[in-house]
C-alpha cells in the first residue's frame, strides 16, 4: 500500500506538536542559533526499514533548510552498523526533530521487521502472511504500510472495505434461522453485492456451511493442523482459506504447510517491538545519542 503527502504530513505535524508543544526549551536554552551540525540515523541491530519519509518529513518541518540524504530504502533488509539517513544543516531543529523521527522509524522498522521474519518462516509454501486490524488507535495506515514493507499482505483496512461474517455476526441472527451463516452470507451478498465475504468458522460443521453459503473466504479459526487440514478438503478449492489464531514464529510453518492460503498474524502489529536505531551526531558542539 502507498501512503499519500498528506496523510504522512498530518501525522508528523501532530507528533511535532505533542513533543515540542509551545517550545524545545533545552535546546533554545544551550545551543546557538547558528550552530550547524550533521548527523547519522544509524541501525544499531538487523532489521527491515521501514518509514525513513516520516523521518524526513519531521526534520524538515522544522527547517527547510535542513538537507537530507538517504543510504537505505523502505523495505530493504539492512546490518546492524548501517547508515539510514544523513542529516545535515542547523543544529536546533535537528536536535527538536531527533526523537519523533526516531520514532516513527523505530516503531514501523520494529513491524516490518516482525513481518519478514514471518515471512522467512513459511517461506517455501503457498501462504501469505496477513495483517489484521489490532494495530495503534491512529496509526493503521502507518503499521499496515510497514507491514507491506516486510513483505505482509494487508488484509482489510477497515470494517468498510471487506465483509467479515464473524462468530458474533452469526450469534445475532441464530434466532431467525437454522443455518444462521447461510442467512448472513444472502443479506451479505443483497447488501454488496460486488463486495467479497468471508467467514469466520470454528468447526469443521461452519466451515461446511460456509463454503456451501457461497463465501469467498473462509476464516479458520483457532483450529489444530488436522482440522486444518480437514477444511481445506471439505471447501475443495471453493474459497480462500485463512488460518488464524495460536499464530507464532514456532508454529507459523506447519500452519503454513496444511495449504491454507492466508494466515493471519494479530502480532504483526499490536506485538512488535520497537528496533534500535541512533541518531550520532559526527560533528558540531552537541553529544551523539542524546535519548530525551
């Protein structure tokens, strides 16, 4: 997925205003308006880049005449001790800009990286690792963005662009018929009828159901590899499967290798961690790696 100008800008000036407020008054008390400086923001562990742009972006809202240049691409599988950006040009705003560009790139380096490594791991197989909508309140186009940087494919962005039929879904219309899935799959298909659906099934009985309904993807839910493997026969190549649930870098590759088509991974998102990358000043009047 691409990400818009805008839509990246928004979210830089919003983190701008959360950290500096009305002023960075460290740097407005100790250093000199002149003061020029260059700077490395560095990868200090492997991983896979992902949102140098919002670095950029953050940098220079605060001085156009900052100059940048970049040594790696969104993506892109990097060593530990390679230089991500070269920053160059007055000392205050880089010093006020330093930590919500480090920020932005820690955080979705942290999800990329966490999606290639999934990725790596079924590698060899048919199935591709999906995201799912436990991401940051605010931030999902950002972490689905890296995500794709990692390799992932996104799933849904939202509840508007895809018909999940969910446990609770079925559960609401089970007083109005037998086959509470058929039901919701028809009222699905009347309602967007251009619009995919998929299914969630818990049982090798829903998934039965599910396929015969029409759906276009049948979620499999929390299922051990011999139901896995049991549902991929009953659906016989008459929807998309998708295994989610007891996801991990341990299990990911034997999920993989029943056939299901997609699996699913909440942790992508809502469980990755933040990677370590620096700042280093190399020259100019001000210590490398101030954490503030």
């Amino acid at each position: 997925m691409a990400l818009s100008g805008d839509e990246i800008r928004q979210l830089v000036q919003v983190a701008l205003r959360e950290d500096v407020g009305p002023g960075d008054v460290t740097t407005q008390a100790v250093t000199s308006p002149k003061a020029r400086t260059s700077a490395l923001m560095v990868a200090r562990e492997p991983l896979t880049v992902a949102g140098l742009e919002l670095a950029e972006l953050a940098f220079r809202e605060l001085s156009p005449a900052i100059q940048i240049d970049r040594h790696a691409t969104d993506g892109e599988a990097v060593e530990a001790g390679r230089t991500l950006l070269k920053v160059t040009g007055p000392t205050g705003p880089i010093l006020t800009a330093e930590r919500v560009a480090l920020n932005f790139v820690q955080r979705l380096s942290g999800v990329a990286t966490l999606t290639a490594r999934y990725v790596a791991a079924i590698a060899g197989t048919e199935a591709q690792i999906l995201d799912t909508r436990k991401t940051t309140p605010g931030l999902r186009r950002l972490e689905k963005y890296a995500v794709a940087c990692g390799g992932g494919r996104n799933h849904r962005m939202g509840l508007y662009d895809l018909i999940l039929i969910k446990d609770n879904h079925v559960a609401a219309l089970r007083a109005e018929a037998k086959d509470a899935i058929a039901l919701a799959v028809r009222r699905a298909r009347e309602a967007y009828p251009y619009m995919k659906i998929e299914v969630e099934a818990d049982t090798l009985e829903q998934v039965a159901q599910a396929a015969d309904a029409g759906a276009n993807i049948i979620l499999l839910d929390n299922m051990s590899l011999d139901q896995l493997r049991e549902s991929i026969r009953i659906i016989r190549g008459r929807a998309k499967t998708e295994a989610s649930g007891g996801v991990n870098l341990t299990t990911v590759h034997a999920i993989a290798e029943t056939g299901v088509d997609y699996i699913s991974v909440g942790a992508l998102t809502h469980s990755a961690r933040s990677v370590d990358i620096a700042l280093d000043f190399v020259e100019g009047e001000h210590p490398a790696n101030a954490d503030v």
